[in-house]
C-alpha cells in the first residue's frame, strides 16, 4: 500500500509549487502565494482605518496556522492547529465581548495522541462543535469535541470515523440538535471517497459513517451547508473521467442523500466548488478548464438542487480564473475571484447579479494593481466587503476593499496590518454592523493567529502598489508527508 502523500497534494503555505496554469489535465486545489519583493508607498496604520490594532491571540512563540472564525451575537470563535515545543495541538479562543479580549485559550485534546491538523468549527445557539484530523500510527482520523457553555469548556475528544480507513479534510455544519459531518476518505486501490455521519442528540453520539460516494475516482474536499432539515454536500470529483461538480441533497436530515447532480457536467476539469443556499434557491460557482484556460462558473437551481441551469462563465477574458467565493442578499448574487491579468500581475476581480442569478454585470477589478493579489474572502452585511492577502508594503498583508452600493462600485483598498511579517490564510465575516478578520502572520522562528476588527470601517486610500503572486495547478488533494494529511482547504 502506498503512503498516504501518494494520494493527496503535499502542500506547504510556505513552499513554491510549479507555475502550470497551462497544464490541461489537472484541477486547481490551492492557491500558493510566492514572496515577491515590491516597491511601496507608506500606508496608513489600521487605526486610521477604523480597525483594531492587530492582537496576536496566539503565543508569540508558537507555530500556529489555519486559523478560522465564527462570530454568533457577541460571542467570537476563533480555532487553530498550535506547534509548541514539539507538541501538537487544537485550539480554541473565545471572546464574549465582541473580540475585545479573549479568554483563556482552550486545547481541545485529541484523539490516540496523534497530530492534529484542518481543524473545523461550527456553532449553533450556545453550543460549540469542533472537528480535526488526528494523525497517530500511520493512520489518519477524524476528531470531534463539543461545548455545551458557548465554548468555555469542551468534552474529551472522540473519534467518529472509521478506524479501518484513513479519513481527512472534515468539514461540519449544525442545526438545532443535529450536527453534520463529512469528509475525505482513503478506500480500496488507494482512491478516495466522500463519506458522511451525523448526530442527532447535539454531538452525543454519532452514526456510523456512510459513503456518500464509492468509485474507482478521486474525489474532492466536500462542502457542507445545512438549515433546518435540509443537508447539501459539494464535491469535485472524477470518476467520469475528468474532473466535474457534484451536489447531492438531503431533505431528511441526513437520514438518505438523493443521487448526486452533475452541476458542471462539461468536458474540461471543474473543481474548487462553493455554494449558498438561500430557500429553494441553490447557487454554486467553480473553476473550470472547458474554455481552454481556467475560467470561473456560475449555475443556479430554483427547486432545492434538483438541476440546475446552464453554467455561465463570469471571467470570460481569455485568461486564467479561480477560486471564486460567493455571497447573496436578496436578489443579489456576489461572487469575487483571483484573476491572471498577465503571467506576472493577479488581481481580485467581482460580478454581481442583480436578478438573482440570471444574468451578471461586467467584472471589476477590485484590486487594480500591476502585481499581484489572492485568497479573497467576502462578507456582506448590507455593505459588500471583499478582502485578500497583498504583498505591497514588502510582505505580504491584509486588505480590504467595501462596497456601499450593493456591488456596483468600490471603494479603494486599505491595508488592514502591515509590519516586517507575512500574513496568510485571512478569514473574515460581519457581524452586528461590525467587520471581523483573522489570519496567520508567519516570522522567522514562529507564526501566530491574529485578529482585528473594525465598527467604523471607510476605506480611505488608493490603490495598492505591486505585488507578486504565483498561482499552481496541481492535480486532486493528497496528504502530505508529515501527518499523510496536511493539504488545506
């Protein structure tokens, strides 16, 4: 039997993949920012721009990355995967003040002692629900812990896949008592396959673990979205041969899952797949090679994911697009994108519908720089924030750009921290009239989960400086070779 890493992608957000965006056969499953050195103007601090200062939560001496953030009223949730001294850790901070301090973190435990790494988190009036991969004795799986006191305390951590397979890349979703599982599985002939379970009694115990895919193909990181009894997973796999989008459904609360629905069902790699529901109103958006480069897609379905309409390409300008993210209010549809504007310049380039999905304006281009720009994230809260990772002022750093006009405009870009490290891997969400944000700022020795926030956000300055980005093609997700599970979504 192979090694874990012979199935899945080995990525390092500090190492430098191979430019192939020409290579026709592969699906993109990261994007990789490379250093780039720029010339800058001075920026304005975050205060001036109505953010916090930059509070490291993290120590200052750990190596702490993947950060992710759920804001619920005035509770803030922050989880990370922590490296100190040799110990491996899953992490949880909460604030309930609003991010103003945050109390004492708390380390969730693991499962067979093993490595932690992809840490999950979900939260659904009070309660607090984590997973994470559990790497111990050549095997890979998944972990699960739950607070019953807004994430104060936690249960001892259980494992709730199978311990005859290797799992990796979960992802949870919670709904009244239930919460939802899923995640990558390693089955026979050393493909993988997406498998699900479920609880009913609010993380007390859980089903035994389904296959909602079983193929001789490699299947994705699924997606996971659920309300009230409804639950839709989001692949991209190919097991018909090139790699396509699939959505399957679920209206019993994960009891059955219907069919999978082919979504992009073309010729060309589709993959990177993301979804909003809004009532019987499914959206999805990919990248796909079928144009002959990689493009970014749109489709929609009006009865609950049963089919769903022809794709529209929304970049369509001959050069390479991905990994979109999506956002919706009302009749609005907002979907955002890194895009190739020449082999060395990447900007964050925005569509919007104002019909639902039917029919999108011409792309912006949000960043509008001669360098490069990545890893959108986009939030909307009456006002539409788009923000990304930037390298203008000499490492790489947070922006952020707004909209006040429903996506019709934007205002310039500021610079959300700026100092001597980088940052990666921002997350950011609104909340109560209020913009949050998290990343991993890496130094030398060390690298630590940071957080800001701002009430009063107005962009004031003008368009960044230049920056480099390199973006990598690589085919469908491996484990890597430290944990055979470090390739992050």
């Amino acid at each position: 039997m192979t090694e874990l890493h012979d199935i899945f992608l080995k990525q390092n957000y500090l190492i430098m993949l191979d430019k192939a965006m020409c290579m026709q056969k592969v699906i993109l499953a990261l994007l990789v920012l490379f250093f780039g050195i720029s010339l800058s103007n001075a920026f304005a601090d975050s205060a001036s721009v109505g953010f916090t200062s930059p509070t490291r939560i993290s120590s200052s001496t750990d190596n702490s990355t993947i950060p992710q953030l759920i804001v619920s009223g005035n509770n803030v949730y922050l989880g990370w995967i922590d490296h100190t001294a040799g110990k491996f850790g899953a992490i949880l901070a909460k604030s309930n003040d609003g991010g103003s301090s945050f109390e004492k973190q708390v380390d969730l435990g693991n499962v067979n002692s093993g490595a932690p790494d992809n840490i999950r988190i979900a939260e659904f009036q009070g309660n607090v629900y984590s997973v994470w991969q559990s790497y111990s004795a050549n095997k890979s799986s998944i972990a699960f812990a739950k607070s019953s006191d807004n994430g104060t305390t936690f249960s001892s951590p259980k494992q709730i896949s199978d311990p005859a397979k290797d799992s990796a890349f979960p992802q949870i979703a919670a709904y009244g008592n239930n919460v939802y599982v899923t995640w990558l599985g390693r089955t026979t002939n050393d493909v993988t396959n997406v498998f699900f379970t479920k609880s009913s009694d609010g993380g007390a115990t859980f089903s035994t673990p389904i296959a909602i895919t079983a193929h001789s193909g490699n299947s994705g990181v699924p997606k996971i979205y659920a309300t009230a009894n409804n639950v839709y997973l989001m692949w991209e796999d190919n097991s018909a041969k090139n790699f396509d989008v699939y959505l399957s459904t679920s209206s019993d609360s994960g009891n059955t899952f219907d069919a999978p629905v082919d979504i992009s069902n073309n010729v060309g790699d589709s993959g990177a797949p993301q979804m909003i529901i809004d009532g019987n109103n499914i959206y999805a958006t990919w990248m796909d090679f079928t144009p002959g480069n990689f493009d970014v897609m749109f489709s929609k379905s009006t009865d609950g994911g049963q089919t769903f309409a022809k794709p529209v390409n929304l970049s369509v300008d001959g050069q390479d697009s991905g990994y979109p993210q999506l956002a919706a209010a009302g009749n609005n549809v907002y979907v955002t994108w890194t895009n190739a504007v020449s082999d060395k310049n990447y900007d964050i380039f925005f569509a919007k519908s104002a019909d639902g999905g039917k029919t999108f304006g011409q792309p912006l281009n949000v960043s509008n720089t001669v360098g490069a720009s990545g890893w959108p994230q986009m939030a909307v809260d009456g006002n539409v924030y788009i923000s990304w990772v930037d390298n203008t002022p000499g490492p790489y750093a947070i922006y952020i750009a707004k909209s006040t006009d429903n996506g019709n405009s934007f205002e310039a870009p500021v610079v959300v921290n700026s100092n001597a490290n980088d940052s990666w891997y921002n997350k950011m969400t609104t909340s109560q009239n209020a913009v949050y944000l998290t990343w991993a700022e890496v130094g030398k020795n060390s690298s630590s989960i940071m957080f800001s926030k701002s009430t009063t956000f107005v962009p004031e300055f003008g368009p960044v400086a230049s920056l480099v980005l390199i973006i990598s093609v690589m085919s469908i997700l491996v484990i890597s070779q430290r944990s055979g599970l470090k390739a992050r979504i």
